[in-house]
C-alpha cells in the first residue's frame, strides 16, 4: 500500500454523520414538496424517498458518502458504494443507476488513489447490478466518497420504517461492533482478525437480505448505519407508531468489540446517539453497559433490521443463514405503544 488513507481524518463512514438532534433541528425548516406520487418523503426519517412513476413503477432515491474508513483506496471505495446502494434495498428496491459523489484533495492524494476509490466504487455497484453513469468532483479535504442511487420498486411492495406492527419479530441481518472496531483500529488495539471481519461486513451488500425480505413480503425495515441499532430502531418505532423490545444478549456482535468497549473503546458518535435517543429509551436496570454502548455504535454499512410475522420467523432465519448471512438473529419484538419507544433489555 502506497499510503494510509485513515491518516487523513479523524473520524469516518457513517460516524461522520452530524449528530441525529442537530439534522432534526434542521429538518424542521425544510417544507416538505406537495405532491400525490411522493409515496415517502422526509416525513418519516425512512432511507430513502419514493417518486410514483405510473401504477407500476416508483423510483427510490437516495445518497450517501463519508470520509475514509479503511487504509486502502480501493476498499474505501468499495465500502461506500455498498453503503449507498444499502438504503434502496432498506426500502425492498432493485438499485439501477448511481451518480458518484466525491471531494478529494488533489494537492495532498496522488491521482492513483482517486483511481482506486472510484474503481471500488465501480466494481460494488457492478456486484449490485448498478451502473454508474455520473458524477461530481469537487477539491475537498478531507477525502470524502459515495453515491447518488436510483432504484425501481413496485408502488404496492414498498418496504417503510413505518410498517412494524404488534406481534411481529425483529430480525437483524449483521453484527455490530463496526464502530468500535474502527476506533480500535485507529488506536492500534483491535485484532487483524476484528478488522478484517468488520471490512467484509461493511463490504457485504444488503442484496441478499433484502431478497429475503421480498420472499416474506416484509412491510418495515430499516438498515442500521451511523445511529446504531438503538437509533434506527427508535426511528421504526416513531414511524410504526408501535413500541419495540430488544434483547441485546441476542445481538450479534464482531469478536472482541464488547472487550474492546471494557479497555475504553468507545467511540464519540455513540455518546451522541445516545443523548439523542435516550428520553425514548427504557433501560433495563441490569442493563450491561457494555451491551448498552453496542446498541449506539455507529455502523457503517451496517445490516437490515425488520420486522417479521413471528410465525414465519424460523423460516425466514433458516433462508438468511443460507444465503450467508450466519449472524441473523431474532433480536426482539414489536409490540402496542407503550411508554417508551423503545425497551432496551439484556
Ligand atoms: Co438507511
Ligand atoms: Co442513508
Ligand atoms: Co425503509
């Protein structure tokens, strides 16, 4: 490797999201467009926005890009388009075209490695089936990579964060632990192993998940990313208008990141989502702290929460195991809305 892409930023991927408070202070002087073929806009905090064509046809539409998470330019690239493309399949789309989107310093990174984070970028979304056929530059420091994705879907198969209902399962396709991982990685503390198992997770496009979801006919997923799993699952749980109880001791989670959280591995985006969601929140009073801090790690490219007819649940495990996803699990349940939003237990 030429040169350490992580020696440019402080913090990357989906960790260098503005804080969820501040965006909701934002958000709120934006008005919303009115029209009958917005099928989901702003409104909700879903992954992406639904423009109805005609009766057969809706577009999804979404974009993300962040500083460096890794090293090497090729695999940061990689990284980022897989993260983009994750929102259409959040959403049950097929992603069809992106735009790239990237700042990059020209005066500080030699032109091959603007090459090799562009081509990683090629080469996930030819894996995804996406063509690039666009794009922006602008001279920017530090790095900054991702894409502008379209996606198709059919208008009546639409896959909300607002449809969790009462009774259904909640099912969570990858581990956590990529933020703590990162952090360790950049102080030296977190193993080869963790690193390379939390680059193949975020380098695993949610297509087979989202698969998945369309054989059941999944109504209300999510894919977690830089608000952790507490965070994103409290966004389903606003938009459903339904509570949610987790089970953290069935989250899957990377190697030595809850060991890691011990040694003071925490990254700053978690202490941020935790202020932004902990009033909605009941914490179980046995609650383990560092379960507790898993369920605010930052994931970049994380997996798909959703929330499943409990009977079909051990079935739907038995296909995401089969399809690679091995560290699917049943991580709790929906329920009627109570006090809290969400239950976060052991
Ligand atoms: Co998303
Ligand atoms: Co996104
Ligand atoms: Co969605």
């Amino acid at each position: 490797m030429k040169f350490d892409l992580l020696q440019m930023v402080e913090y990357g991927g989906c960790s260098a999201k503005i804080s969820p408070k501040q965006l909701e202070e934002i958000l709120k002087y934006l008005p919303l467009p009115m029209d009958p073929n917005i099928l989901v806009d702003i409104d909700t905090h879903d992954d992406a926005g639904v423009y109805k064509v005609n009766d057969d046809l809706a577009l999804v539409l979404t974009t993300d890009f962040f500083p460096p998470v890794c090293s090497d330019p090729y695999e940061f690239g990689q990284i980022a388009a897989a993260n983009s493309i994750s929102d259409v399949y959040a959403m049950g789309g097929d992603p069809v075209l992106a735009l790239n989107i990237m700042m990059f310093p020209a005066a500080k990174l030699p032109i091959e490695a603007y090459a090799d984070i562009l081509r990683g970028g090629f080469d996930m979304a030819t894996e995804a089936g996406v063509r690039i056929i666009g794009g922006h530059t602008i001279d920017d420091f530090p790095p900054k990579y991702g894409l502008a994705v379209v996606g198709y879907i059919h208008p009546d198969k639409i896959i909300t964060n607002s449809g969790a209902r009462p009774g259904d399962s909640l099912i969570l396709t990858k581990p956590l632990g990529i933020g703590v991982i990162l952090a360790g990685l950049r102080l030296g503390m977190s193993s080869v192993r963790d690193v390379t198992d939390a680059k193949c997770l975020m380098k695993l496009l949610n297509k087979s998940g989202a698969e998945v979801m369309k054989k059941y006919n999944i109504k209300g997923a999510t894919d977690i990313t830089g608000y952790g799993l507490a965070g994103h699952a409290l966004k389903m749980a606003r938009a459903s208008k339904v509570s949610m109880v987790i089970n953290m001791k069935k989250v899957p989670y990377i190697g030595d990141s809850y060991i890691l959280i011990d040694e003071g591995c925490i990254p700053g985006a978690s202490f941020r989502n935790l202020e932004y969601a902990e009033t909605d929140i009941d914490f179980a009073s046995d609650l383990d702290y560092n379960l507790k801090m898993l369920a605010f790690d930052a994931q970049t490219s994380g997996g798909l929460l959703f929330s499943a007819p409990t009977e079909k649940v051990s079935k739907i495990l038995e296909d995401l195991k089969s399809a690679g996803l091995s560290d699917s699990n049943v991580i709790g349940h929906v329920t009627e809305p109570l006090e809290k939003c969400i239950y976060l237990n052991n």
